[in-house]
C-alpha cells in the first residue's frame, strides 16, 4: 500500500517535470506530427542520469518572453553539445539520438536532462518567488521552456536555471511582468520595436543599444528575426565573416533549429534576450521569403499538397520552421488546437492594447512572388482578399472595439507589413503596377475592413507598428479616397504608423547607397505620398516608444555601422501622438518634433548635425557624415 503511493508519486513527478517544460507540448500535443509523446519521452528517463551535470551545458544563454500581470515565459537550452539536434520525430514517437562525434544516429544515451529554475525580485536570487523542475531532451533540441507565475504585476524579476543537483548555473536573466488589465497605470510604459536582423549582413549592434542605455522595459520584434538563405544567396554574402549556418537554403527541422541558434550567437541578441521580455511574432523569413498561407517565392505549390495534419494547412518547410521557432523563441503557444497561431494580444493596464498579428503564415491569400506581380496588380482591390483568414479578422477588429469599450487609452497594433499606401512608381517606374502588393496594398479589402471597424465603431487612438521594409516611414493612418485628408495638418487621420528600419538587412535603394541618393529618393516618395510624412531609406536601426495616458512619443535611432561590434547610435528623429488628436502633432509646419536627421520630412527638413562620439554615454551624439 505504502509503496504503491510512492510510486504514483514519483511517476506524477515525473510527468509534472516534462509538462513543466511547455516545450514538449508545442507547437501543439494535439496532433501527432507536430507534438511529442512525453510518455515515451519519459520512459527514456533512468533513476541514475547518464548525464554528468559537468557535460551539460547552457549553449544559448537565457530569455523570457509574453509577460503577463502574473506570469512570464522564460527560457534556455541546456545540452551535452553546442550543435542542434539532428533528430526529428517520427510517426512512433520514437527518437534516436544523433552522435555529432560520430555522425551517427545512436538508439542510447538519450536520457532526458534535468534542469531547476527559479525566479526572485532580487538579482542575488534570494527570496524566490517561483521554482521548479523541467526535462528536456533531444526531441525538442534540449530547450526548455517553463511558465513562471505568482509574480507581481508590472515588477521587475530576476531568474536563473541550473542542471538539477548541481552548481552548473545558467546566466541570470532579468524580465519584468505587465500592469494587469484594470490598473491604473501612471508611470510610461517603454517599448523597443525591432524587426529585420539578417547575421551575415552585420552585427546586430541595434539589439544591444537598448541594454546599454537601458532605455525600455519590453522588447517587440515585428519578425525576419532570421532569414533562411544559403550565405551570398542574398546581398554581398560573408562580408563580415558572419556564416549563418547551415550554409545552404534551410528546409529541414535541423536546419531551422540550427539557423536560430547561430543568430542566437550574436552577443547583443543574446543581452537583449537575457535583460528584456520579448513580445515577438514572425514574418515570411522565418519560415522562407514572401510566404503566404500555401506557398513563398521559392516554391509553386497546389493548395492540394498543403493538406496537412489536423486540417491545417501547412506544408513541410512551415512545420519544421514553426516547431524551431515555438522550441526557441520565448513565446506562449496560444491555442493548444491551432498549431499555427500566433496572433495574440496583451492588456497593459488602462494604457494600451498591445495587439500582435500574423499577417504571412497564418491564412494569407497569394502575394507577390514576383513572377506575378502583374496578377497581384489585377486582384488587389478583391474583396475576398485577406491577409490574415477570417478567424484573424474577426478576432482582431473584436479585439479593436472590446479595447476601446474598455476604456484602454491606445491601440498598439504590432504587424508586419507596411499598412498605409504607398504609391512607388516614381522609383520603380511602373506606373501599371505602383504598390508593393507584399504589403497591406496588396490586401485593400483587408485594409479597408480595419478601416470600417475604426471609423464604424470611432475608435481613437491607433498607432500601427510595422517593420519588414528595412526602411522607416512614419505617416498619419488614413483612409484615403474615402474620408477626406488634410497632409499638413493632419486632419482626418485616425491614428498613425510607425514603420521601423531592420537591424541589419540592407536598404531596399542599395546595399551600398549614399546618403544623397537614400534622402532622393525618400524625397521622391514623401512627395508622391501624401499620408507619408517622413521616410528614411538610409539608416539601419530601430525605434523606441514612451507611452502614456497623454501621448505616445516615438524616437527613431540609426546605426552608424554594422561592421564592427559597436554600440554608438545617431537620433534620427522624434515625433510626438496626442491623445485624441488621431494624427502626427505637427511642429513649425512638419510633422516632426522638430528637424530630423536624414530622409525626407514633409514640410520640414533634414539637418545633418555635426557629430562626434560622446565616449561616456556610448550613444553617438555626433557624427560625421560618410
Ligand atoms: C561547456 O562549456 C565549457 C566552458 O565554456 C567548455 O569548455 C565546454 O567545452 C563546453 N562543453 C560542451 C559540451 O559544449
Ligand atoms: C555547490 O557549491 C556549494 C558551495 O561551493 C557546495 O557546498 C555544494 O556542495 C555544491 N552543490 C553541489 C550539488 O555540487
Ligand atoms: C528525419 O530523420 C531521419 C533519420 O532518422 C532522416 O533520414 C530524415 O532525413 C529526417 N527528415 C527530416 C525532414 O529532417
Ligand atoms: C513558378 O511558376 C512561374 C510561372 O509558370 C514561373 O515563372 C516561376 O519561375 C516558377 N517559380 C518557381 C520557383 O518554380
Ligand atoms: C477600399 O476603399 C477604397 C477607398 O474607398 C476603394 O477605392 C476600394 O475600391 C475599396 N476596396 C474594397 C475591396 O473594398
Ligand atoms: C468619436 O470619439 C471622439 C472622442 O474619442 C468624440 O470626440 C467624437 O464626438 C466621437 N464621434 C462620434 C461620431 O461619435
Ligand atoms: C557593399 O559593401 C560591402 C562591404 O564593404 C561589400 O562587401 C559589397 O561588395 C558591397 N556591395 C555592393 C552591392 O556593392
Ligand atoms: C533626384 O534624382 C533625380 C534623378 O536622378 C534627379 O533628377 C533629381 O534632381 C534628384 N533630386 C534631388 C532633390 O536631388
Ligand atoms: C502613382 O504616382 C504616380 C506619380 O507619382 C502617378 O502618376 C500615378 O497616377 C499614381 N498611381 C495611382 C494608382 O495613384
Ligand atoms: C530626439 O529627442 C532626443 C531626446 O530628447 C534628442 O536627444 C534628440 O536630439 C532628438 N532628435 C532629433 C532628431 O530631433
Ligand atoms: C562640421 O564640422 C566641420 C569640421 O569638422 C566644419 O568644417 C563644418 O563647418 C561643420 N558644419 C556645421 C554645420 O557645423
């Protein structure tokens, strides 16, 4: 009697220690293909670990992400070699251990690790708050993934992993929970926004900026947090010596993982990770370029041979991307019974909504893959066209009215793609085919819902966040051709966007361009556009947000270089959002708070300061100009 309680209590220890990691159950347990069974998992689990806790190493440093009021993800990967795992999982359940000394797949020694977490309000760890025991093993790449809860809302925390029973400790990661839904939120709330961060073309001195300065307390990434060519596939290749690994195309479940974990190495990604909560979602090259729903510009598929499992459709490249990406960014998983959704949203008190979409793998009808751009110019204007799925759609304008019946004072609207309209035939020269149809100008009737959802229900305060362009572009948010515009006041916009630069992919004018043909033809496009009140094509960088109830103000940063690790940075330009006011505020006739630095500002100008580092700060608040 006595033992059989015992037993039962092991084995339920066990299984709470492989639930514990949210890994095994993601992308999702529900379908066999893309779960693990964590009863076979289990069973490969010995009294005595084959593990020395001295062989086992945390290869990839620590992260935390999708905080709520009482919880947060938190992350690390603890393993026995620095290399991913080559295994896969196959239909049984059954997976063999890949030897890397001896290339081969080995059927033993695949004991699964045993690591302790905790987390505490202060950065000695004492005090904890929250601990606990998780497996990993080389079914999910040894990551672990665990949910910290009990914590405090709107409270910084520290935490730390350690392999189990011994004093082989992970870095210690600092993280910080969300206001909860009905606080009165008095102090800003600081976003950095970050999209676009290619290995070979730079080193992602972006990231690191924010942990220096220490400037925000979340980080959201807009995606293309990595890209999925072979190294010179794209640009000038291994300039810098940066070989995203493998060197080839990606497509299998190793080379998603592997691809991550290399980008994973740069040592301003891995602070980032390590001092900031992430709120991120992915874009195409998470998974391959200008993906939609059934395809990207690599592949011409049928939907026929999509039909995948749990009727979702997903082929073989998005399943290996999707599993990689759920094992190694520090995201909840959503819906247990929709392997693919990431489209979320976070209640940061009465200040904002932050809403998260996936406008590229969840449900997108066909985009540019450049062969067709003349058919995409044809049925733009569809109304069956969506970039989202109707699901989406409708969950996101629910959540668009339900948050300003809330009384939440903004909308933040975390996405991909550039929303507004951007006419560019003035720099590409065709005049029968003037948008970028990859955008949200290739989706007009997806465009047009949002816009009748704002204006049906007079929902104020909107500020869309865009990134993928590598360029930044910042206009009033307005319906145009519906509801009249006024570009130099402002008057009948509903809100704004702020389209954010990459870290390092390169300008979409030049990899190489100068200053003077970045700032023509940003000049060019400010002008033929008339919502469009500043664009940069110059600069790699990012972008930071200070929210309050009374405004919301937007700084824009350029990174002098890539080339070498460095943490200088240019301010490139500030502009301010007044409740209410549902526009850019306008200064001295430009919608800037005052000149800005480079591109092209309507009504204003752009001021190149004289600039020389100031060594103290690290922030590089003079510059001379190439
Ligand atoms: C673990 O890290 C130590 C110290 O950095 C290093 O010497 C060792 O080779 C690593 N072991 C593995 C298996 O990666
Ligand atoms: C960890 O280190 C402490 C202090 O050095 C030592 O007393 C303790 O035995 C170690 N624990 C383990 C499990 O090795
Ligand atoms: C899965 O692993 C097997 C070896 O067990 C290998 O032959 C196969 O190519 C792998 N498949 C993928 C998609 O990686
Ligand atoms: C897809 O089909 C189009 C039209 O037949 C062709 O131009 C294009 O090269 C094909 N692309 C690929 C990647 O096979
Ligand atoms: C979207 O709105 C614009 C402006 O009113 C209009 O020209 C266009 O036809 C609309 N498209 C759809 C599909 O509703
Ligand atoms: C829309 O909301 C604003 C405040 O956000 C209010 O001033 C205005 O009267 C409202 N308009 C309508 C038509 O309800
Ligand atoms: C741009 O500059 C890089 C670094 O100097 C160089 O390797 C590359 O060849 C240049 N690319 C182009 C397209 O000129
Ligand atoms: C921009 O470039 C075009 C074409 O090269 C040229 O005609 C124009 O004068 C330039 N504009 C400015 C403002 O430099
Ligand atoms: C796009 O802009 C060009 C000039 O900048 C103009 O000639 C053309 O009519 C515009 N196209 C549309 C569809 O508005
Ligand atoms: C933006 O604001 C910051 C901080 O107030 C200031 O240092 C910077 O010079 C401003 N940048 C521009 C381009 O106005
Ligand atoms: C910038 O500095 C250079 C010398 O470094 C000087 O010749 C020039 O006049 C300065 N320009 C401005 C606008 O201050």
């Amino acid at each position: 009697m006595f033992r059989s309680i015992a037993l039962l209590s092991y084995a339920g220890t066990i299984s709470a220690a492989f639930t514990g990691n949210l890994n095994y159950q993601s992308p999702s347990k529900h379908h066999a293909s893309l779960g693990v069974s964590i009863s076979k998992v289990a069973k490969r689990t010995y009294a005595n670990s084959p593990w020395e806790p001295s062989q086992l190493n945390f290869t990839h440093g620590v992260a935390s992400g999708d905080p709520f009021d009482d919880s947060v993800i938190l992350w690390t990967r603890a393993a026995p070699y620095s290399d991913n795992d080559k295994s896969n999982i196959t239909v049984s359940g059954y997976v063999p251990l890949y030897d890397h000394s001896t290339e081969q797949y080995v059927a033993s020694s695949n004991a699964p690790v045993c690591v302790e977490w905790k987390i505490s309000e202060s950065d000695a760890l004492d005090n904890t708050i929250d601990s606990g025991t998780a497996f990993t093993s080389s079914d999910i790449d040894y990551t672990i993934k665990v949910e910290a809860r009990k914590l405090r809302t709107f409270t910084t925390y520290y935490y730390q992993f350690n392999i189990c029973n011994s004093n082989n400790t992970s870095p210690v990661g600092r993280t910080k929970t969300i206001p909860s839904q009905n606080a009165q939120v008095t102090d800003p709330v600081k976003l950095a926004i970050y999209s676009c961060s290619n290995y070979p073309f730079g080193f992602f001195n972006a990231y690191g900026n924010t942990v220096r300065k220490d400037s925000v307390d979340y980080v959201v990434h807009l995606g293309d947090y990595i890209y999925e060519y072979a190294n010179g596939d794209y640009g000038w290749g291994n300039a810098y010596g940066r070989v995203p690994l493998p060197d080839r195309n990606i497509a299998t479940l190793y080379d998603y993982r592997k691809r991550i974990a290399t980008y994973r190495t740069d040592l301003d990604l891995l602070a980032s990770h390590q001092n900031f909560p992430w709120i991120p979602v992915w874009d195409d090259h998470e998974v391959s370029d200008n993906t939609w729903r059934d395809g990207n510009s690599h592949m011409n598929n049928t939907e026929e041979s999509f039909i995948m499992d749990g009727g979702v459709s997903v082929d073989q490249l998005k399943m290996n991307a999707v599993r990689a990406y759920f094992e190694w960014m520090p995201i909840r998983q959503v819906d247990m019974d929709d392997n693919l959704r990431i489209w979320r949203s976070f209640q940061f008190g009465d200040l904002f909504d932050l809403i998260m979409l996936d406008t590229r793998q969840y449900d997108r009808a066909i985009t540019d893959v450049y062969w067709n751009t003349e058919y995409l110019a044809d049925i733009h204007n569809e109304a069956s066209r969506s970039l989202m799925g109707p699901r989406q759609e409708t969950w996101f304008y629910r959540s668009l009215r339900e948050s300003a019946s809330r009384g939440a004072t903004w909308r933040v609207i975390g996405n991909q793609i550039i929303f507004s309209r951007i006419n560019n035939s003035v720099l590409t020269g065709d005049y029968e085919a003037p948008y970028n149809y990859d955008q949200w100008d290739g989706y007009q009737a997806n465009r047009n819902r949002t816009f009748h959802a704002i204006y049906e229900n007079n929902i104020s305060n909107n500020i869309f966040l865009a990134g993928d362009s590598h360029a930044s572009w910042v206009s009033d948010l307005v319906w145009l051709d519906e509801h009249p515009y006024n570009p130099a006041t402002g008057e009948g916009s509903m809100g704004v966007e702020f389209a954010g630069s990459a870290v390092s992919s390169p300008s979409p004018v030049g990899q190489n361009v100068t200053l003077d043909t970045a700032a023509n033809a940003s000049a060019q496009l400010t002008a033929a556009n008339d919502e469009l009140q500043w664009q940069d094509f110059y600069y790699r960088g990012y972008y930071e947000l200070s929210i309050t109830h009374d405004k919301v103000e937007a700084a824009f940063f350029g990174i002098p270089t890539n080339s070498v690790r460095q943490g200088y940075e240019i301010p490139l330009a500030n502009f301010t959002v007044v409740a209410g006011e549902n526009k850019l505020r306008r200064s001295n006739g430009a919608a800037a708070d005052g000149n800005v630095e480079s591109g092209s500002l309507k009504g204003g100008q752009a001021v190149q300061t004289n600039l020389t580092h100031d060594t103290s700060s690290g922030v590089w608040i003079t510059y001379n100009a190439p």
